[in-house]
C-alpha cells in the first residue's frame, strides 16, 4: 500500500498536480479470518485517515465488503419514497403510481446494482419494494406478492438483480473467458465461461464470480442474444417478468427452456 500510495504521489507531483490531504483517506479492507495492520500513510508529512466506510461515486464502500452501510443509506432513501406513495395513492391513478415508482424507488435500487444486489443486508430492500407494490395496488400486508409484481410488470427486486448484472456481464464480455479458452476438449459447456473455483464467500457473492454463474445457467436461446445488448435485454427482460423469480435459489432450479 505504502509503495503504491507513494507512486501515486510522485506521479502526481511529475504532473504539477498535489494530493489534497485533508480530503484524502484510505480503507483497510478486511475478513474476519485475517487480522488487520496498523498502516500509517503519511503524505508530506501528514498522516492519511482511516475511514471504515466511505462514500465513492454515490456508493458505500465498508471495510468488511458486506454492503450493509450501502443497504442502510439506500433504505432511509426508500422509506421517503414509501411514504410520498402511501400519502398520494387514494388520489392518483396506478400508471402514475408506477411512473413514480420508477422514478423515486426503482432508480435507487437499480444505482450500481451489480455490486451490491448479492448482499445478505439485500432482502430488507426487498421487503420494501414489496411493501410499496402492495401500497400501490391497495392490498393488506400479508397478501402474497408473486401475482403482484406480475400485474405491476415490475420485476422482483432478485430478477432485477440478475438482470442487471448480466447486462454488465455481456457489455464487459471481454473481462470474462470462455471454457474452450481454458480446455481443449468439447462438451456441452464449451461456450459457457470459464467458472473458478473459490470457497471465500466475500468472492462467491461478487460481480465476477455470481456473473459467471447466472450466466451459464440461462436459457440457450437467451445466451444466444448475448453479442446484441439490446435484443439479450429484451429478450430476458421478458423472461424474468414471466417468472418472477424471488430469490437466486429460484432462478438456478429453473429448467432451462430451448427454442
């Protein structure tokens, strides 16, 4: 870190340009089967900040890499927006209700998605996004949300996810290899990607490796569309509202359909 850190300073300094130091912090990143260090940054001659979580681009990022921080701040966002629907639902009509759905709720969640819709902290925002389906439509709080989201053609917070992220997964397909890259013997899952083996759960649930994943699990004639963002966005974008899928578990037990 410290090498880095320094190499970044001179070439800022070859550049005639300076760290600003008084807004310059750093993160310790950090699993709870290793231990942390103590690191004293310095920058010409102050000592750099250590912040357990700090906000970059319009995301918390945490030290532990768990998205919790990110969860909470997203849902004191969302709890506004079910507030405003709750208060004009009896005097609006639904396709208003759902513009501003979209508009309020929907954008929040959709903000980088990718990388922090895995989260265990996650099923709180789906509890809300049910919570407001059923505000929209009118029904009690324990009336089953599945029919729901059907007839709002909005996708459950999970399918949103997966969609999202394999959007990311076939406009960045070059981050990813193939296994005809990695095996010289053809099989079934020649053209699928390459899957590596981890057993660190922090990488399980990360961009790359859930990527990969879901990716090998869709329906052929959808992988089929995935050198073409818009008609694979299109495509499974239907796929997900017909389905519905709740949870991850849900999406891989599907039988993947053939056309």
């Amino acid at each position: 870190m410290f090498t880095a850190f320094n190499s970044v300073n001179k070439r800022f300094k070859v550049n005639l340009l300076s760290i600003n130091v008084d807004k310059t912090r750093y993160i310790q990143f950090k699993n709870k089967n290793k231990p942390t260090f103590d690191l004293n940054i310095v920058c010409d001659n102050n000592l750099i900040t250590n912040l357990p979580n700090i906000k970059f681009l319009g995301m918390y990022i945490q030290d532990s890499v768990n998205q919790s921080c990110h969860n909470k701040y997203i849902i004191q966002k969302l709890s506004s927006a079910c507030y405003m629907i709750r208060n004009i639902q009896p005097i609006m009509s639904l396709n208003t209700l759902k513009t501003i759905y979209y508009s309020y709720f929907n954008a929040v969640i959709n903000y980088g998605l990718p990388f922090w819709g895995n989260s265990p902290h996650s099923i709180k925002i789906f509890k809300m996004q049910k919570r407001i389906n059923r505000i929209m439509i009118g029904c009690k709080n324990r009336v089953p949300c599945k029919n729901l989201f059907r007839r709002l053609e909005i996708l459950p917070f999970v399918s949103q996810y997966i969609l999202s992220l394999m959007l990311f997964v076939v406009k960045y397909k070059n981050l990813f290899s193939l296994n005809s890259e990695n095996h010289t013997k053809s099989t079934s899952q020649f053209n699928n990607f390459y899957h590596p083996i981890t057993n660190l759960t922090i990488y399980q649930r990360g961009v790359h490796y859930m990527g990969i994943k879901i990716f090998n699990n869709l329906p052929p004639y959808i992988k089929g569309f995935s050198n073409n963002v818009k008609k694979f966005e299109i495509c499974f974008k239907q796929f997900l509202h017909i389905h519905s899928f709740n949870s991850l578990e849900e999406y891989f037990q599907h039988k993947p359909i053939t056309k």
